[in-house]
C-alpha cells in the first residue's frame, strides 16, 4: 500500500486550491539536464543538476504546453505517454528548443514525470522512462514517452545459429562442474543433454554399394 504524505491527503480532500502542476526532469544522452513544467515554478528535482544532488530545489521553465494520455497495465507491458513541448521561445537566430537539439541527444533521454501538488510539497503521480522526438515543427516538439519496464527494448544478445555452444562453461544452464573449460563443442560437452549448438554431422546406417558399370568400350566413329 502507498503511504501518501499527511499534507498530500489533506490537500487532496480540500474543496479549492491550486491546480497540480506537471512537471518534467529530461537528462539527455550527454548528461544534460532540463527542468520543464507547464507553468514556471521553483520545486525539488528527482534528476539532480550536474553539479548538484537529487531533491534538490530548481527552476523549472514553462515549456510544457500538454501532456498526452498515459497508458497504465498491470502486467509488462509497457507504460506509454507524450509531452507537447513549446518552440517559439528564443531569438530570431534560433529558438531555444532547436538549440537544444543541437547540443544534445533527445533520443533515449532518461525522462520522470511528476503531478506536483505544490501546496503538499509532493507528487501524486510519477513515472520513469525515457523519451524519443516524434514530430518536430516551427513552434512544437512532440515528444514519445516510454517506460522503463520496456521487455522489448533488451539489448541482450540473441543466440546464433552456429555449431559452437552458446551457454558460458560453468554457468547455471551449462550445469558443467568440472575443473577443466570445455572447448565449446558436442565432442568436448560435459553435459551433452544441455549442449546448445547446432550439429552438422551425420551418421550413414546403410552400406556402400558398388556401382556396377560397364567395361566394354565402344567405337561412336562413323563408318566410312
């Protein structure tokens, strides 16, 4: 069960107050760091400054026009959402959102949203994930939200197809306990029944015949 803060139910249950705010902490690939917000307000940071910690309080900066529909399921599958980020701020130069897309990596930048009650000092909601750019035009960024918990996005590598093991000699699915590594192959497996590679060798059961062919040679020369 979650146990909200005391001053969290208490301004849930009031009759009037100040809209929650929704807040987004962006980190690109790079390592740097972006507080957006649909009003400009000062709060605690989940992704610290770069030269700061977690919690700590920030300014963020009115760029969040919406927030997309976030998609919740009690399984893996994974949580989705969007965010509508404004492009109209800066010079006539270059906008502010375009100079951060040149400066850093939208795609796969670590992203945590929050429903801030800043009465309670504290989130109804937030979420973990990451974000990719979906469309881009002269005056907004929409921008593709994706959770953490994302099975298909593992970045494991895949079994080949191959006549050499797969399985780490000594691993747990090896099941190999000897003293000496294996060379990876059927000949060498000290655990034949887990061997995991691909056999190209075939025994014969039948036996060689002798084809019969005939000896007598013959003249195709025309006659004259």
């Amino acid at each position: 069960m979650i146990q909200y803060p005391q001053t969290l139910v208490q301004i849930g249950g009031a009759r009037t107050g100040l809209a929650p705010a929704n807040l987004l902490d962006l980190q690109t690939v790079e390592g740097n760091v972006y507080y957006w917000a649909d009003r400009k307000l000062t709060a605690p940071c989940v992704i610290p400054p770069e030269d700061g910690v977690a919690g700590q309080v920030v300014t963020y900066s009115p760029w969040l026009l919406n927030v997309g529909a976030f998609k919740f399921f009690r399984s893996l599958q994974t949580i989705t959402g969007s965010f509508l980020i404004q492009n109209i701020s800066g010079d006539s130069m270059a906008r502010d959102v375009e100079k951060i897309l040149r400066a850093s990596a939208i795609e796969g930048a670590l992203a945590v949203y929050r429903m801030w009650e800043g009465a309670a000092q504290a989130a109804r909601r937030e979420v973990h994930g990451t974000l990719t750019a979906d469309q881009i035009t002269e005056t907004e960024l929409q921008l593709k939200f994706t959770g953490l918990l994302n099975p298909s996005q593992g970045d494991a590598p895949a079994e080949s197809y191959s006549e050499t093991c797969q399985l780490v000699w000594g691993s747990l699915r090896c099941g190999a306990t000897g003293s000496t590594e294996c060379q990876y192959s059927f000949q060498s497996c000290q655990v034949i029944e887990r061997f995991m590679g691909t056999m190209n060798s075939y025994e014969k059961n039948w036996g060689e015949a002798v084809v019969t062919v005939p000896t007598t040679q013959l003249n195709r020369r025309r006659k004259i």
